[in-house]
C-alpha cells in the first residue's frame, strides 16, 4: 500500500509571528505567491475561525518537519489526509446542508433534499465558488488599500520636506542640490517598490545581524564594587573593577588622551546608586567637550555624550542637557509602540543550535504560562554564555511585565554582570553587555544602563576589523531597540554609517542593507529611506527597500 499523503493546514497564529518576512520564505520555498499566504494568515489571526492549507498532498515525514518549523514561528498547524476507502464507514443516512432535514442515503451518490429540494453535490460546488469569491474580494481589497495607504505615506514625506526646504529658505539657509535629487529618488524608489510589492511575487527576505544567543541565573549580589568619578582633564570616568574594589585599590586618573573614556568591565545598579543627575551632566558635557579634541569625522564623543544624557532621570534635566548637545529632539514613544517594539525579542533568537532552540521554545511555553522556575531550568539546559544570557534576559523581561520583585529581577540582572565578568572572548563581552544594558533600561535603572552601553562602545575600539565592528554597532543598536530606547539605538546607528563608510564598496552596499533596516525598524523611516541610496547592489537596495516598506505596514497606525 502506498505511503499516506498529508496535507498542512494552519489553524491559528500567535501575535509575535512575523508574518510578512515568514510568507515571504514560505512562498519561495513553498513556490506560492507570498501575498496570497499574508493575507490568508492575516485572516486566520483576525480571529474570523478560518484556516489554511498551505500544502497539499506531502509525505508524512516532510509534512511533521514543515508543522514543527510554523510551531517555531508561532503557526499552529494540523496534519489532515484523505479519507480512503478503509477508513470509510457505512453511511446510512444523508443530511441536507441547507435545511437539517435528514432522510435516507441516495446509492448512486445523488442526493437530493426531499425536504427543500437542495442537489447535494451542487450545493457544496456553489458553496465553495462563494467562499472563494469572497476570499479573493478581500485579498485585493487588502493589496489595494496596502498601495493607496502607502502612496499617501510617500507623499506626506514629500510634502514635509518641501515645506522644510521653504522654511531653510526663509531662514537663509542652502541646501545642497544632492539632498532634493535623493528625496526625488526616494521617493520613485518608494513608488516602484508598492507596484513591485503588489503586482509581482519578489519579496526577498530580512537579512538581519544576530549571533549566537542565550541565558542562565543565579542569585547573586554583590556589594558595592565600585568607586566612580570625574577625571579633571577630559572627563574620564574611572569606575574599578570588582577585583580592585575588593582588594581596596583605590581608582586610578587617567591623564593622557590615549586613555580610555570609562575604564571599567561591567557597571552594575550598586556602582551608580551615588550618581546623581548633575553629575550624571557634567560627564555627559565632558564628554561632549572631547569632540572638539577629535577627528573631524569622528562623532563618537557626541554619541556617548547623548547616551550618557539619556541616563539623566530628571526629564526637564534630560531636556536641558540634550539641547546644550545640540543633539536632535528626544523621541518620545506611547505605551503600545513601546509594547511592539519589545515584540522584537524575538530577533534575539535566530540561532539554529538545536539545543538552544529547544530551550528558547521550552523557555517561552513557561513563560507563557508564568512558570518562572520551568523557564530557569530552560536557561540551565545551555553552555553558550551568550545564548544562555539572550535567555535570561527574556525572563528579565517577563518578570518586569509580571511586576515581580525588584529583588528577584536584580538577583537576575547581576547574573548576567557575573557572566559578563567571568567571559574571555571580547565580542561575546561586548554582546553580553549589550544585552545587560537592555536589561537595566527595562528595570529603570537608566544611569546604569547608559554606562554599560558606553563601555560596549569602548571595547569596540579594540576590534580590528571593520565590517566585525559594524555588525556589532546594528546587535548594540538592535538590543536598545528591543528595551524601547529608540533615541539610543539611532544614536548607535549613527556610528555603523561612520564604521561602514570605511567598507569597500561591495561590503559597505551589504552593511547599508543591514543599517537601514534598522532604522526603519527604530522607526525612522525618513533616515533609512535617505541611506538606501548608498546601497549600489539592485538585489541589496530591493531588500531594504521591500523591508523598510514592510515594516512600515506593521507599525501604520501606531508609528
């Protein structure tokens, strides 16, 4: 007897799903129009009790192995096969479709309704020829709206700027004639991308920058293990190491413009529990100062200045100082943008290990049914100290969601200092601390938080190749994101451009490919429009754009 074919049919998607980026994978690997499976998704996850068979007619072993890859990126999905003449139980009786009444069976498979008078077989034919018609109205309603929706956006933008290049007028200020020639660039870029979007099936998938990840615990506090203070010559802060404090060193000054701006591994909330925000101010100025002893090119002073800023508590003083670092506007996000925007932890967990998978999927069942210690136990099934601290830090953030004690949710932040601390290899220290200073902004310690994003950008300068060093501005970038601080992840993003423009050209189109992406997804899409330019590889600049556009759909109306 021939093997039993199966069909997949999925029944429902769970809201963290991309699903945009995943109908796109499905539809080249699958051979379908990815529009089509969007918009099928998007009617199952509108709760209307739809589902969709997304293949028909596979091998038992390939249909369990597509069912475990949607589990993974939140489909669920059951496998139905045809009912064969084995299975088939004798049926004596026949109910009508349209009216309920029920009479004997036809033998020749002819059934017609003694009561309503309904040809059976045509009934179901009409049935389905309806259900498809009203399928397919409301799919190109969808692609419809989706253009018009996004030529309205093109256009606001456009206007916006002529109104800015009015105002530049009045004020005496010429803008230079390359600037109006890349917003009419991107503006067609942008309108050729929604009929490519709509008319064609070429979506290429979101390339993003991600490493290896994960999380453990242990409760741990530490005393206070640091001093920390302001070099008189050039704002240096001088925080000491754990070993140091303990051995009752005390903190040494560094003088000399080779020395590093902070000088510490890790800074955790003990560290900076006497650092107020005036002090807090005069180090983010000092550091501000340093850009007039540095390159011309070089913005990384004013970067760390800003991020420093960001540490302030005090929003009139954040205010102040930000204005006095002539940095641009704070941006200011609501509660539900702030919610979409802690969706994309998911983005940390990329990696195809298979135990890290298997423990990431354990990690978020537990969660989800607020099982804390499942979800420990989770983060103890992995070696990696990065993987298990990409773990850790989920469960940091559910905690803070699931407002559960500050001092189990501290006891869990140190760990990830501890881990940090114990790490030898400097990039998996720099990812670490990334995801540290994600952890304390989620917590509100924010001082603590922009400090170890400072040291993350210190060690970097210890990194010799450039495109490493650009891949690792997007992952500090991309983290800052995901714990809602869109203000420190464009600041950020602003040192990847500097760091890419010394790529060669094929490397610098590949490294703009994954920057714009990340400032569509910080939901600067003016920016990132403006940076495709500088991606010379069609295949590449169609990705980002087809990404930038993508995103923006998912954040209309809350963006």
């Amino acid at each position: 007897m021939s093997e039993k074919k199966y069909d997949v049919t999925i029944t429902s998607v769970e809201p963290h799903a991309e699903l945009t980026l995943l109908s796109t994978k499905l539809g080249k690997v699958l051979r379908k129009n990815p529009q089509q499976i969007e918009f099928a998704l998007n009617e199952i996850a509108s709760l209307n009790g739809a589902d969709f068979t997304i293949i028909q007619g596979i091998p038992e072993t390939k249909a369990k192995q597509l069912q475990t890859y949607l589990a993974k990126q939140g489909l669920s999905s059951e496998l139905r096969t045809e009912i064969t003449l084995e299975e088939i139980e004798e049926v004596n009786e026949f109910c009508c479709p349209a009216c309920g009444h029920a009479q004997k069976v036809d033998p020749n498979g002819d059934d017609i309704c003694e009561k309503c008078g309904v040809i059976a077989k045509k009934y179901a034919q009409v049935q389905k020829r309806k259900a498809i018609f009203e399928s397919e109205r409301r799919y190109h309603e969808a692609l419809q709206q989706m253009k018009v929706d996004q030529l309205q956006k093109s256009s606001a933008a456009l206007e916006e700027e002529r109104l800015r290049e009015e105002a530049r007028e009045k004020l005496g200020i010429r803008k230079k004639q390359a600037t109006s020639i890349a917003l009419i660039i991107a503006f067609l870029a942008i309108c050729s991308t929604v009929v490519l979007y709509i008319y064609y099936d070429q979506l290429f998938p979101a390339e993003q920058i991600v490493a290896n990840d994960d999380q453990t615990l242990v409760n741990s506090k530490s005393k206070k293990q640091a001093l920390l203070s302001i070099s008189p010559s050039g704002g240096n802060i001088v925080i000491n190491a754990p070993s140091a404090a303990s051995s009752g060193a005390e903190p040494t000054m560094a003088n000399s413009a080779a020395a590093s701006t902070i000088q510490a591994n890790v800074v955790t909330k003990e560290n900076t529990e006497g650092l107020s925000d005036t002090t807090t101010q005069n180090i983010a100025l000092q550091m501000h100062n340093q850009t007039q002893e540095a390159a011309a090119n070089s913005i990384e002073p004013d970067v760390k200045a800003e991020i420093m800023a960001y540490g302030i508590d005090s929003d009139s003083s954040r205010s102040a100082v930000l204005k006095m670092l002539n940095s641009e506007d704070e941006v200011a996000i609501d509660n539900t943008t702030s919610q979409q925007l802690r969706k994309g932890v998911n983005e940390l967990t990329q990696d195809k290990d298979p135990l890290f998978l298997a423990s990431n999927t354990r990690l978020i069942t537990s969660l989800e049914n607020e099982d804390f210690v499942q979800a420990l136990d989770a983060v103890e099934m992995v070696n990696d100290s990065y993987q298990k601290s990409i773990l850790l830090y989920q469960v940091i953030q559910s905690e803070i969601e699931h407002n559960k004690s500050p001092q189990l949710i501290d006891s869990h932040i140190l760990q990830l200092a501890k881990w940090l601390e114990q790490e030898k290899d400097l990039v998996t220290q720099i990812k670490i601390q990334s995801l540290l200073s994600a952890a304390y902004s989620l917590s509100g310690e924010k001082k603590a938080s922009s400090l170890n994003l400072i040291i993350a950008i210190e060690k970097l300068h210890k990194i010799q190749s450039t495109k490493l060093k650009t891949e690792l501005l997007c992952l500090l970038s991309r983290d800052q994101r995901i714990s809602a601080n869109i203000n420190q992840a464009k600041s950020l993003l602003k040192l990847a451009e500097v760091s890419a423009n010394k790529l060669s050209p094929e490397l610098q189109s590949k490294a703009y490919n994954s920057i714009v992406k990340q400032y569509a997804k910080a939901l600067d899409f003016t920016t990132a429009m403006q940076l495709s330019e500088k991606i010379t590889q069609t295949d590449l600049l169609q990705d980002a754009l087809n990404s930038v556009i993508a995103i923006q759909n998912k954040y209309m109306g809350i963006s």
